[in-house]
C-alpha cells in the first residue's frame, strides 16, 4: 500500500482535497483497477470517478460509493467514533446517546 503523509491541521481545504484525492488514486491503482472498472464496481460514472481523483470533491454518498468498492470502509470508521478523554466524558456520551431530542428551553 502507498503511503501519503496528510497534515490537516495545516493544509487548506483545497490542499486536503487535493492529498485525498492522490490517497484514492493510488489506492485504485494499487489494486489494479482502472477508473472505468472502479465506477462499474461503485456504480457510478466514469466521469464521476475522473472528478474525485482530479479534485477530490465528490459527495458522501459518492466517497462511500468508492470506500466500499476499495474495501476500504473500515478506514472511514475512525471518523465517525467518538473520542472520550475521561470516565465522565464516557458517560456523558452514553447519556446523550440514549436522548432522542434536544431538551426544550425554558422561556422566561
């Protein structure tokens, strides 16, 4: 697998975008895909995988699309866990998980 170091802490948005879309390029190619066969596997378009890898703006859909098609839904996973720093930030997380709605403001 390749390797590119990405530092989002001190990239522009575009340069975030631009770094993601060269992970993706050199994932699809590691694998030996081409992009006509990797937009039959995600069901997309040809163009649509052209874009992604030229620029890296797609929408979520389209970027798990991709992911699933790579195999590689499991990297997208850290994104979306909850990071807790303590026992108390555990269980207020665990809390707010169970409530269903916001709780309504008081109006004085």
């Amino acid at each position: 697998m390749i390797s590119i170091k990405m530092n989002f802490n001190i990239n522009t948005a575009e340069e975030t975008l631009r770094q993601f879309a060269l992970r993706l390029r050199a994932q699809r190619l590691a694998q030996e895909l081409s992009q006509h066969a990797l937009a039959g596997m995600a069901g997309l378009s040809l163009g649509t995988v052209r874009k992604l890898e030229t620029d890296g703006r797609c929408s979520l859909e389209t970027l798990i699309r991709v992911a699933q098609a790579l195999g590689l839904v499991g990297e997208l996973e850290p994104l979306f866990a909850q990071k807790s720093e303590s026992i108390a930030a555990m269980q207020r997380a665990a809390r707010i998980q169970l409530r269903q709605r916001a709780p309504k403001r008081s109006r004085l």
